[in-house]
C-alpha cells in the first residue's frame, strides 16, 4: 500500500511538471552559482539572476551549465525558475553580434574596475574605445577576451564589431584587432609632416647604420627595417 501510494504520488508529481513544461514559458541561461539547496541563474531574456530550489535542477547540475527553465512565481510571490533542463555548451547566447565592423581609437587600455552590472562586488578588467558608430560617436567598452592578437593599449586604431547585450541593451566591442599602435600612428605622423633629408651612409653594422647628412652636424641612426625599398647592400 504505501508503495503504490508512493508511485501514484510520484506519478502525478510528474504528470505535473510535465504540464508546467507545456502552460508556462521556457526560458535560456547559465547556473551562475549554486548552494547546497539552492542556485541562481543568470537569464538571457531578463536582467539580474533568477532563485531555483535544487529539487527543480537535475541531479549532476553544475555552475556554468546552461539551461532552459520555465519562470513561476514562488510561495513567497517572488519569481524564480522551475522544471529545469540542461542544455548543449554553445546553446546559449548572451549577445547579439552585429555584422558590421567599424573603426576607433582605444581611449583607455585595460585595467581593473568595478562593474555593478555583473554581479555584487564583482571586478573586471575593463578598456574604452572611442568611435563613430551609426554616425553617432560613442564610447563601448571592452574586456580582455575581446581583443585578438595585440593588447588594445591607449591611442591604438583598432577595427571592431559592436555586441549588445540581450537583456539589457547595454553595448560593448568585440572581435578587436589592433590595426595601428599609438607609436606607429605617431611614427606615421612625423614622417608624413617631415621635410626630406639627404646625405651619405657612413657605417654599417649589423641590422643599423649611420648617415652623415648634409643638412647637420652629427650622423643620423637609422634601422635596415626603416629603409624602403630595401638596399640589396644592406641584406648582405
């Protein structure tokens, strides 16, 4: 008898998850955290972190796991998420990525800060480029993850597509690539706005050299890599 009573009560209990899966909304997100008895998830489709009790997770749930759930309203009226799946790694996005690439200069490099919108007390390492997009100029910020290749240091030019996140709106840029380093962008404007030289090269050693210009009193140093086209002589 009390076994039977036990999968009858087990039986309807599912019967009613089964029906909460259908009549209520299925939502997608990541366990941020997890207790003893219980968890919160971090949503796509609504700001801040949803409370689940564990007996609604399955039993292997981990943090960082994603998830489809459906949102109710506890005891207490407030909302927390129910009936919950885990779902493929990669299912879940956060973001939007928008297409197009856009051009901008690294106002700040990336340092430590304090970022209300991930979490209580939670420190990120934060950077800003400053651009023109959608011929409106803004300032979006970046996190190390962000950026490809060469670290984004200040005065960089750098290309980059815009992300925006889901649930808030909030932008930010992705997929940087360094196209030309602050020393390089001044280089580039010294060169372009200095008056030609001439004169005679005096010695060479091994990768640099020296030229006796006309025009002054001292010889000048320059690099093999700064000679362009490059000499056949130098290479030897």
């Amino acid at each position: 008898g009390v076994l039977a009573a036990s999968l009858k009560t087990m039986r309807a209990g599912d019967h009613f998850r089964a029906n909460r899966r259908t009549t209520l909304a299925r939502e997608c997100g990541k366990v941020k955290s997890l207790k003893e008895k219980f968890g919160f998830i971090r949503c796509v489709g609504r700001p801040g972190d949803l409370f689940f009790h564990i007996s609604e997770a399955p039993r292997d749930i981990e943090v960082g796991d994603e998830v489809e759930f459906a949102v109710d309203t506890s005891r207490d009226g407030r909302l927390c998420a129910k009936a919950i799946d885990t779902l493929p790694r990669g299912t879940v996005q956060f973001e939007d990525v928008l297409e197009t690439s856009y051009v901008g200069i690294v106002d700040r490099g990336i340092r430590n800060s304090y970022n209300r919108g991930r979490g209580s007390g939670a420190e990120v390492y934060e950077g800003a480029i400053l651009a023109t997009v959608d011929d409106r100029e803004e300032v979006l910020p970046f996190l190390e993850d962000d950026v490809q290749g060469h670290s984004a240091s200040r005065g960089a030019e750098v290309s980059f597509q815009v992300a925006v996140e889901k649930p808030t709106g909030r932008r930010r840029a992705t997929h940087i690539r360094v196209l030309r380093t602050a020393k390089q962008m001044r280089e580039e404007e010294m060169l372009a706005s200095a008056e030609p030289e001439e004169g005679i090269i005096k010695v060479l050693r091994d990768g640099f050299g020296f030229i006796q210009a006309t025009s002054r009193r001292n010889n000048v140093y320059f690099r093999f890599e700064d000679v362009s086209p490059v000499d056949e002589r130098l290479e030897r």
